[in-house]
C-alpha cells in the first residue's frame, strides 16, 4: 500500500472536541490550527509525560543520579527493594520531590500575600496616595488576630484607638509574620480548639512563613530528611503557613484595600471581549497592579483617548487568578480559564496581554507575534526573554502612573490590528463575589449574624454538606470536563459548592454560578434552600490564595454549632479535578491538615510508592482527621466525597433527618402526579 509521505509528516495535532467540553474553547483551537498557530492542546498530544515522573520516584537531587525507582512489572512482591545510588528507598524520593512541590505552591502564595503586605505597609506609612483602605471595617475585625488592641483605656475609659495607628501597628506585625525569630504564626489562633490542640500534638504548628520553606529545601537535600513521616511533617508545616499565613494575609489585606467581596452580576467566557473596543486581558495573580488597571480603565481621560482612536469604550477581562480577584470586587469578566490565555490572543482583538506572576505560558508571546498583541510582564521576578515582550515594571509608589502608561499603550495598539479578529460569542451570566462575610450574610442573616441557617440546614437534611472545588485545568485532561462534571454530580445530590480558582472560572462559563441553576441541576433539597435565598447552588469565593476564605467559612460553621466540634466533624469534602500547580498541592496539604477530606483528580506523583501513598490516603486522617485521595473518574470522585458527607452525617447522628427531608418530597411529588 502506498504510504502518503505528506500525511505522515503532518504535524500531529489536538482535535478540539476531545481537547475541551466548551464550544468557544473549541472553536479556537480549530482556528489556531487553521493560522498554523501551535497552542498547549497540540503540545499535549505530541509531548507525552513521563512515566517515572509522574508516579514521584525520579530524584535528581545530586549529581549522582537522576536515580529512576520504576515500580516493576506486577507490582511489588515482597520487600520493596527499589533504591537510589545513595541508598534513598522510594518513598524518601516520593516525599521529598511532594514536600518541595509544598515548597513551591507556599512560597507562590506567600510571596503574593508578601507583595500585598508591603503595598499595605506603604499606605500604613503614607507613602503612596494610589491605595487607600477602602474597608476599615475588615481592618478593625481582623487587628485583634494579629494581636492589636482596636481600643485603649483612657481615664478608666475605654476609647476607639487611634485608626491609622493600628493600621501601622497591623502592617509591621503582618510583616513579621514572614521572618519572626520565635513564636508560631498568629492566624493560627482563627483555627477551631481541637484542631490548633491537633496541630500541637503533632509538632506542626508553622514559626514563620519563609523559615518553613527554607527548611523544606534543606531537609530534602541531598543526604538530609530520609523519613517519610518526617518529610511530610515538614511539608504540612509549610502547607499550613501558606494556607492559615500567607493566603490568609494576602486575602484579608486585600479585602482592607480594595474591598470585601459582595455578590456582583458579571460574564464568563472569551464571548467578553469586544470587537469594536480596546480590549486589554489582565493574566496572573496578584490584584495590586490591576485594582489600578480597572481604575485607569474606567478614567475618563482613557476613555476619551480610546475614542479617538476610534474604539466605542475600552474592554477589561482576566484569565486565572488577576480575573478572579477583580471580577469578585469590580464585575470585570473573566475571558477564561488557565488552558485559554493562549486562545484571548487567537482571537486577534487582545490589544494587550498584561501578566504579572504564576500560571503564565511562556508561549503567550510567541503567539502574540502572529497577531499585532502587546504582551507586557509587569513583575520584577516574572519576566520572559523573548524580544517582543515588553516589561512594564509596578511599583505601588506610582501604581496609577503605571496602570495608565500600560493602557495608553493598549489603546495605541487597537489601530494595529489585522484583519483576522474572531471572537466567539459563547459567554454566560454570573454571579460571584462571595466572601466569608457575604455568605454570613446571605445564609445567616443579619438577625443572628452568624452562620446558623446555613448549618440549620445541613441539619435539617436539604443540604447535604459542603463541597470545595477548585483549582487549575490541566492539558492532560479533557478541559473544564471533571471540573463540571464534578460540581454538577455534587449539587445533583444536596451539597452546596464552595469554589476557587479556574474551578470558578469553569462554573462561570458553564452557567452554574446563577441562582436559576438551582431549579435546573440541584437536587430538591438544595434547589429549595437556593430558590428560597435567591443564591447560587455554588458559591465563587474567588482567587487562589482566597481558599483561605474556605478554611474560615468552615470555621465558622463550626462555630454556629450543631455539627461538630472540629473542621473534621463537618460534612464537608474538598476537590481538584483538573489540578496542575504546586500551589494545588500545598492547598491540597493545607486542607488535609485542617481536617477535610481533598480528592485530586488526573494524577498525584505519589503512586510510585505505595507505602507514602497509603500514608497520605490513610494514617494521615490518625493526625489530622483529613486525608488525600486520588480518583480520575469525575463521578467516581464526588461519590466519594458524597459518601464521605455522608459518613459524617451518620457520626454526627443527623443521617435521619435527609432521609425525613427526601421522604417528604417523595410524598409531595406523589401529591403533585395526584
Ligand atoms: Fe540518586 Fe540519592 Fe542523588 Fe537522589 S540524592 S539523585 S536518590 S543519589
Ligand atoms: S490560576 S493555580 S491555574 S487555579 Fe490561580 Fe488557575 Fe490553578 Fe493557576
């Protein structure tokens, strides 16, 4: 038979369909294959992971190895005899290469949350009129965690203390809270009793945030940690001085500055962006550059620019975390998810790309030479070597200076674009911006000021429990897919979704993130619940460092009372279906360490050693009361929470009372076909 030399050469690519569950996201994919444009679908077809890698048993920590350990053929027989030149068994490399992974995801956090605290230290000392503190409020509430009094005693009485000394006082000790030479971290003290009593017991209570992560990169040097159990101490060290340290500062300094979330109507999908309009897409994490970008924006000096150059107004949308921070306080839409930077640019009417830290594809610029795009990095520590990338620096001493230079520069660019724009139409209605505070106030109400109807009815047996779904999206597997999926299975049977990151993206796009969603894909106990509150079935509380804002809606439902002393009690699980980030892994770690249940889909690289594997899947929950689990299967994976619910449902005597609650719309339903 002839072979068709031409076929054979043909550059192997995604098929789009197979490649994502969204139309828009599909529709660029073909017409980026249609310009010969490469994206991370064709790349993820031709480039296949490695096999090693991806069960966590490759160490090139020295430079006698790289040493692979590959299970073999049959599993293990016996005693496991696998080890590294230096002698390192399988699972010191498993949980060296997992906490370093820990190391990671907190350091990315933390230094985020870093960023914001010197942006907050820089207002508390006057130095930058751009920033104000725009909720006092949140300052006063959250002094007291730091260990600053809100009042003072003056004559035996007692006064409101001066405001912008606390706002010093709570900036120098946020501050510390990365390097102090003794103690442990102050936020520790949010946790619930029994779980700050766990993490005492077992030694793990965080010093400080950078000591943490230093001394997971010595422990796991070579020749150093070689006790699984040890390493994984350490890991959980640092997973909680991200998770209740620096996400937690990050939230509730931003929260200070720019604004404590409410509910707030917006858009998701690439269907945002405009044709006839200056459309800038703000890509990353940090919100302190771009709360100045949405300003600048909405100027009327800008404006007025941008229509002499002929556009009808200017287009702000996100990609990942930077689109979740605004969205939540400014109804700014987000274009995308994580695996659709590249396609903003494919559409050829991005006139800027502003990025600043994680989650960046270095490819965005070699895209962007296809289209007239301007890719600007804006961060000291993330820039991109090729020429065409511009690099805007931010300094928060001139932030607005910045934010205009950068969109002056967008507006610029709009007269250079090509012929070849295409923007899909798909975008859907949200409603996000759901912080700890707005879901007191929505589930709680302001009669009781607590949590108290939200647990009412968990009691009561409408809801369930509580899911929390969040992360990335990754090319590995189909996009958005598990992550829908997943949420869909869990609000089908009662549980209320609490979501973060592109999980909420993905929700946005689907048109979870509206109270109508409830009478459509919830079951019956939760549709009432959502219906007679006029909430969605799943609740977007934001960024990525924002799932600190789980941990303390969980504490506070601890707090209301009824269902357990501790986190652990809770009928409550956590979910990444399509994770790929180091961060994942620390919030995965953070969230096992507070006592939820987390189950990873698409892979963990833990599987090429089963006896740490079985540590974190099992002896884990012995600790802490949470523990990890991997599974693929997207219904698979929230049957497992679900019977997880449920199982804390039954320790906490109140199975019965869903049984009454579904028994009672059996028998409605039964009236109604009367
Ligand atoms: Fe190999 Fe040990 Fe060196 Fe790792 S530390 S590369 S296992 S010799
Ligand atoms: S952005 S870390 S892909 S959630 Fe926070 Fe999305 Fe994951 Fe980045």
């Amino acid at each position: 038979m002839a072979v068709d030399k031409k076929a054979e050469k043909a550059p192997k690519v995604a098929d789009p369909i197979a490649a994502s569950i969204d139309t828009a996201t599909q529709q660029m994919i073909r017409r980026a294959q249609e310009l010969n444009i490469e994206t991370v679908f064709d790349r993820a077809v031709t480039m296949k992971p490695c096999n090693i890698g991806i069960q966590g048993i490759c160490c090139k920590n020295c430079a006698m190895g790289p040493c692979r350990l590959p299970l073999p053929k049959g599993g293990i027989e016996g005693e496991d005899t696998r080890k590294g030149l230096c002698g390192a068994t399988p699972n010191t490399i498993a949980a060296r290469n997992f906490i370093r992974m820990i190391a990671g995801g907190a350091a990315a956090h933390s230094d985020h949350g870093r960023c914001v605290a010197e942006v907050f230290m820089s207002v508390a000392r006057k130095e930058t009129t751009d920033y104000q503190i725009k909720d006092p409020e949140k300052l006063i509430a959250v002094a007291p965690n730091f260990g600053v009094a809100t009042t003072v005693e003056v004559d035996g009485e007692t006064k409101d203390r001066d405001f912008d000394e606390i706002v010093l006082e709570v900036a120098k000790k946020a501050m510390a809270e990365w390097g102090k030479p003794e103690g442990s971290l102050h936020y520790l003290n949010r946790a619930p009793k029994p779980l700050q009593e766990k993490w005492k017991k077992a030694g793990v209570e965080p010093r400080n945030i950078d000591r943490e992560i230093v001394e997971i990169m010595h422990r796991t040097h070579m020749g150093v940690d070689q006790d699984y159990k040890n390493l994984m101490k350490q890991g959980t060290r640092a997973a909680l001085a991200d998770g209740w340290g620096g996400s937690m500062i990050a939230t509730d300094l931003q929260d200070v500055l720019f604004g404590t979330p409410n509910p707030i109507q917006s858009e998701a999908n690439l269907g945002i962006m405009k044709e006839d309009h200056v459309n800038i897409i703000v890509h990353g994490h940090e919100p302190v550059l771009s709360e100045m970008i949405v300003a600048a924006s909405q100027s009327k000096e800008m404006l007025d620019y941008a229509k002499t150059k002929g556009a009808k107004g200017i287009q702000l949308g996100g990609i990942c975390c930077t689109a979740n921070e605004i969205l939540q306080r400014h109804g700014v839409p987000p274009a995308g998810t994580f695996l659709q930077q590249e396609l903003a640019i494919i559409t050829g009417a991005c006139d800027a790309m502003v990025v600043d830290i994680q989650c960046v594809f270095q490819n965005l610029a070699n895209v962007a030479k296809c289209f007239h795009t301007k890719v600007i990095t804006t961060h000291p520590i993330a820039r991109m070597e090729q020429d065409n990338v511009l690099h805007i620096e931010f300094d928060e001493h001139h932030a607005m200076d910045d934010a205009k230079r950068i969109v002056k520069l967008a507006i610029d660019n709009f007269t250079n674009r090509g012929a070849e724009v295409m923007i899909p139409r798909q975008k859907a209605t949200q409603i996000a911006g759901f912080g700890v505070e707005a879901i007191q106030y929505q589930l709680g109400g302001t009669f009781r000021g607590d949590y108290f109807t939200l647990n009412d009815n968990i009691i009561n047996g409408r809801i369930r429990g509580i899911g929390g779904v969040v992360g990335c999206n990754n090319a590995r597997a189909r996009h958005n897919e598990a992550h829908i999926a997943v949420v869909k299975e869990l609000i089908k049977n009662d549980v209320i979704v609490l979501t973060t990151g592109c999980n909420g993206i993905a929700c946005a796009m689907e048109g979870l993130l509206t109270p109508e969603t409830a009478g459509v894909f919830c079951g019956p106990g939760l549709a009432e619940v959502c219906e007679t509150v006029g909430i969605p079935p799943v609740l977007h509380l934001g960024s990525c460092v924002d799932n600190s804002r789980i941990l303390l809606a969980a504490t506070e439902v601890v707090k209301a009372g009824g269902l357990g002393k501790d986190i652990s009690d809770l009928p409550a699980a956590g979910s990444a279906p399509e994770w790929m980030s180091e961060k994942a892994i620390s919030i995965g770690q953070y969230f096992v360490a507070s006592g939820v249940y987390t189950v990873f889909g698409v892979n963990l690289p833990v599987t090429g050693a089963p006896v740490f594997q079985d540590y974190l899947f099992k002896e884990m929950e012995n600790l802490y009361g949470g523990k990890w689990d991997l599974i693929e299967d997207p219904i698979k994976h929230a049957q497992a929470m679900i019977a997880h619910i449920d199982k804390k449902r039954k320790a906490l005597g109140i199975d019965k009372a869903r049984d009454r609650v579904l028994m009672d719309m059996a028998d409605r339903q039964k009236l109604e076909s009367a």
